[in-house]
C-alpha cells in the first residue's frame, strides 16, 4: 500500500510527504489566495505521468542494451473549463538522446509503457481521459 500524507501550512499552502519520506510542496493559484510557493496539485498529476512514463520508457531501452543518454519528456495537459476541472486530454512527448539508438526499440518503448506498464496513464485513460504520446530520437 502507497501512503502520502498532506498538511496544510497556511492559507492555500500545503506539504506533501510520500511514504518515501520526500516532500513536496504544493500551492494553490494566485486567484484562490496561493502565493506561488510549490506546484499545483493538478500540475503534480502531470509530473506523477511523466515521471511514470519516463521510468518505463528508460528502463525498457537500458534493458534492450540501448545506450541512453538523455530522455527529456514534456507533458501538456487540457482540462475541462467546467468544475471540476479534469483534464480532457495529456499528450506526452519523449526526447531521447544516445549512442546509435534504434528508433523502432524507442517507438516500442513508448508504446508499452504507454499501453501496458505505466499505472499513472492506464488509469488516467480508464477514467476517460485521451492520453496521446510521441517522440524523437537525437545522436548524442
């Protein structure tokens, strides 16, 4: 079982704390009293993705002995202008830098996490949400 645990420090100001042990701040916008003092909950829910996502998308190249340098991964999100604001649609688009890197491992790569590996984008897509995703390949 995962476990987090949010305190709320003032006004819209909140500390997040993973069973790992980490923290992380959180705020809310400047229009509902934050004062830009950690990222945005729903911004966090774009980070967990991408984070997942590029987890999978490395360790599936490393273990197909491709030699990664670099994987640099944006996420761009979409959210419903009614509340409560779910985003509508991700888009996730994977840089990855190396040594003589085989794009079809790459395009492999980010199709099984985007399809079987990755928890936070299954879910997300299961909840109705279109998650999309691309990539590039560059020489280092």
């Amino acid at each position: 079982m995962m476990k987090a645990t949010i305190e709320w420090q003032d006004k819209v100001h909140f500390k997040a704390t993973a069973g790992s042990g980490h923290t992380v701040p959180m705020d809310g916008p400047p229009d509902a009293g934050g004062e830009n003092r950690g990222a945005r909950p729903m911004e966090l829910v774009l980070m967990g993705l991408g984070g997942c996502s590029s987890f999978d998308v490395v360790n599936i190249l490393t273990k197909s002995r491709q030699n990664v340098v670099d994987c640099v991964t944006e996420v761009t999100g979409e959210r419903a202008d009614e509340v409560p604001q779910v985003f509508t649609s991700i888009h996730l688009h994977f840089r990855v830098t190396g040594r003589g890197l085989d794009e079809r491992r790459v395009a492999r790569a980010v199709s099984l996490s985007a399809e079987k590996y990755c928890s936070a984008s299954i879910m997300l897509q299961r909840g109705g949400v279109s998650v999309t995703h691309s990539y590039e390949v560059a020489e280092a």
